[in-house]
C-alpha cells in the first residue's frame, strides 16, 4: 500500500505538471480528499524533479543547438547563429519578472497564509479556466525569431501568475505567448524553455525544505521515475492539444473541478 500510495503520487504530478490544470493545486486537492501520512511537501519536490527530467530529455535537442548556437555567435559573429543566439537572451529576460518575485514571495512567506487554502486554489483554477478560454480561438503569427523584449516580458510577466497557489504556470505562460501574438507552437515551446531554468533555481531554494526518511528511499525514487515518464508522455500529447487549438478542453476542465472543490470541499 505504501508503494502504491507514492506511484499514485508520481502519477498524478506526472499528469497534470506541464498541462495548463496547476500540479500543486491537485496535489492540494489530493490530500484533501486522501487521509494519508505522507509529507506533501517532499513529494512535491522530488516528483517536481522528475518531471524537469523529461522536460530536458523532451527538448534536449533545441537546448544543445541553442546552447551550440550561442557560444558560435560569441566566437564568430555570424549571422546563421544570431537568431539563436537572441532566443537565448529572451529565455533570461522572459524568467526575470517570476524569479524576482519568486524570490520576494519565498523571503516574505507572502503565500504562508493561503497557500494551504484549498478554496483558494478553486479560485485559482477559475482563472485559469478564464484565461484559456480568453485564448480559446488565437492563432498567432510570430514564429521564434519573432519573440523579442515585449513578447519575452509579456510571457515573464504572465509567468508571475503562475506563482500563486493553484495557478498553472504553463497555463499562464501559453497565455501570456497567444496574447503577445506568437503562434501555438512557438508559446508552447518559449514557455517550456521558461521553465526549465526557473523550475532549476526553485528546486535549489527548496532543498532545505526535503526530508527524506531512508526507508521511504525506495518509494521516494518510484514516485520520481513514473512522474518523469508520465510527465513525457503528457507533454507530447499536450502539445499537440495546443497545435490543434483544443485548449477549451482544459478551460472546460479547470472550471468544472475549480467549482467543485469551492463548492464541497
């Protein structure tokens, strides 16, 4: 029962991290309805982990070519790499707005009183349905050469909402891409690049907060292993939910599940 306990944890991280329906907020909503004895908080860390694992391994190959890309156009300037070489900029811009207020929100604790209110999160998962069926129908015609400053801080400031309790931060982030005008794909993508290096530094600050019992290792490593495949398998499907403008779906599914859990719970 205890390793089902924790696969059904990894499963759960693993399904709803990377889609636009808040990981934290049903992990909230899953030890309200569950009387169990686990430690929330280290379980959403590790799986956290793993599910930043298969984000690389999903877009391994743009990061080397951006990160090949870069350090040519340092050393020869030319022009074949500079396109590349300017995303890369906009990766750091777009994660400057939500690591600042990441880190004022973790040394002031401005969350503490509401972040284990799970009306709260209803709300939460209200706007976002709000906010994917405001983007419902865009298409959007700026490829990734197209994203500048506007849209890089247009992405890193929606990326801010993404930071209180039950909001989803790829909801938030595909939001903030449609709105500033690019097409799906490349918001879906500029987002995932976002948040490769803000959900890095998070997992550093949280480190101090993991408590990890030696004989729930075991556990503790399943729940990591099936979240990272799960979360792989969601996000290619997701993307393609993204390309083929279906996010009602999900704007359908976060109102009804929001309303629920105001409702009775």
């Amino acid at each position: 029962m205890e390793i089902l306990k924790y696969l059904l944890l990894g499963i759960i991280q693993g399904l709803t991290e990377t889609i636009p329906v808040s990981s934290s907020g049903h992990l909230m909503i899953l030890k309200n309805l569950m009387n169990v004895n686990v430690d929330f908080d280290t379980i959403a860390i590790l799986t956290n982990f793993g599910s930043l694992i298969a984000i690389v391994i999903l877009f391994w190959k743009d990061i080397v070519e951006l990160v090949k890309s870069f350090f040519k156009y340092l050393k020869t300037k030319d022009k074949k790499y500079k396109s590349n070489y300017n995303y890369c900029w906009m990766i750091v811009l777009g994660c400057i707005p939500a690591g600042l207020m990441g880190l004022v929100v973790s040394k002031l604790d401005l969350f503490e009183k509401i972040e284990n209110n799970i009306k709260i999160v209803g709300l939460s998962l209200l706007i976002t349905s709000i906010l994917l069926f405001i983007i419902r129908n865009f298409k959007g015609k700026k490829d990734d050469e197209k994203i500048g400053v506007k849209e890089a801080l247009t992405v890193g400031c929606m990326q801010i909402i993404g930071l209180f309790p039950g909001i989803s931060r790829s909801g938030s982030t595909i939001v903030g891409g449609m709105l500033a005008g690019l097409k799906r794909d490349t918001a879906f993508k500029y987002s995932f690049m976002l948040y490769m290096p803000l959900s890095l530094a998070a997992l550093a600050l949280e480190l101090s907060d993991l408590h990890i019992e030696s004989s729930l290792i075991f556990p503790y490593i399943l729940s990591v292993i099936v979240a990272g495949i799960v979360t792989l398998l969601v996000t290619k499907w997701f993307r393609k939910i993204v390309n083929n403008g279906k996010l009602i779906y999900f704007s359908i599914y976060c109102f009804v599940v929001g309303l629920l859990v105001i409702l009775f719970l």
